[in-house]
C-alpha cells in the first residue's frame, strides 16, 4: 500500500506557502494549502494481489483574495498534474468569513505496486 497523503506532501513541496495535512488550526498567515485523502482502495489484483492502487485525495486553497486562490489553484493543478493525478473537480467554497478565500479541489492517481 502506499500512503497518498504522503505522495501528495511530496508532490505539493514545489509550491511556495504552506501546506498543513487536513485542516488548517488558523488562518493568520495565508495562503494555506491543506490535504487528504478521500479513499485509498486496490484498482488491479494478479495472483490475489493487489498489484494498483486507486487513491483519491482532497486539495483545499485558502487564501486573503479570490485571484490569489485562483491562481494557486492553478498551481496546485500543474503541479500535481506534472505527477501524474487527474483533477476530477475544483470549486470555489463559499465564504463564511469575509478574508478567506476558500477552493477545493480533488484529485485522483494510480499507483503501481511493486513487489518487496
């Protein structure tokens, strides 16, 4: 099995703001990237092992501007593109608080497993 939040921490690396595992504990210094995953689960079994693995995380962008959100969500999409997940939707959050901008987003990948 591989962990895709870790996949993701290492993908995500190349952007320049911070990135916190599922939900940021405050929102003092933005913009702020936070993740997770949604479902890790086998796509391809051989020989009754599971040979990939189907993982699906959730990207959200919190940001003081909308064209701030906006364009680090382009970001987070060419990155992660780059590494090979497949955005599957992106949407703007509505705001509950007048300075934060929110957009989730989330992502799909296959991993090959190797035999160890």
């Amino acid at each position: 099995m591989i962990d895709a939040n870790i996949e993701a921490e290492k993908d995500l690396a190349a952007l320049k703001c911070e990135k916190v595992y599922q939900y940021p504990q405050k929102f003092s210094k933005l913009p702020v990237i936070s993740y997770y995953t949604l479902v890790e689960k086998g796509a391809f079994y051989a020989d009754n092992e599971e040979s990939v693995q189907d993982a699906h995380i959730q990207i959200d962008v919190w940001a003081e501007t909308g064209a701030e959100c906006g364009e680090l969500s382009v970001k987070v999409n060419d990155v992660l593109g780059a590494s090979g997940w497949v955005r599957e939707m992106s949407m703007d959050v509505p705001k509950r608080d007048e300075k934060i901008y929110h957009r989730t987003m989330r992502f799909q990948k296959y991993f090959t497993l190797n035999d160890e």
